[in-house]
C-alpha cells in the first residue's frame, strides 16, 4: 500500500475536478516520473545503436488520459476508503 506522504490530497483532487488549473498541475507534477517511466521509448539512429529516451507523444497521450479521468470519472460522492 502507498505510504500516505506519497498520495495526492484529496481536496486537491477535488480541486482540479472542479477545474482549478493549479490543482490538476499539482497532480500532474505528482506523478510526472510515473509518467515519464511509462513513457519512455527504445530509438534506433542510422549506425544500429540505440538509446531509451521519453517519447513526447506518449507522454502528452498520459497526462490526457489522466486529466481527462479526473474531470469526467473521479466521483466526489464517493469518498476515498481507508482511515479518516
């Protein structure tokens, strides 16, 4: 389980439900390395070596699916569980 230093509060994700820009950047710099490690691309140049590096697209691509989720899916009637 996450410790709970590490989860997003839940009044900032009410925040950005509501359409507070600052919000919805805090969430997104919260999970910006989860995003760039699922977001990372293996690139071969002309002379057959290769690196890893983010791929822009998949990045944008993420950070969509996840605005998108908190605005149209996250239900505030439905608090979170767990200890108060």
């Amino acid at each position: 389980m996450a410790n709970r230093e590490s989860l997003v509060p839940y009044k900032t994700i009410l925040e950005a439900k509501r359409g507070n820009p600052d919000a919805m950047d805090e969430i997104l710099r919260h999970y910006e390395q989860y995003i760039d490690y699922n977001s990372y691309r293996e690139v071969y140049n002309g002379s057959e070596t290769h690196y890893i590096c983010v791929d822009e697209e998949i990045k944008s691509r993420i950070k969509a699916k996840l605005i998108y989720k908190i605005i149209f899916h996250f239900n505030p009637m439905k608090p979170p569980t767990g200890d108060p």
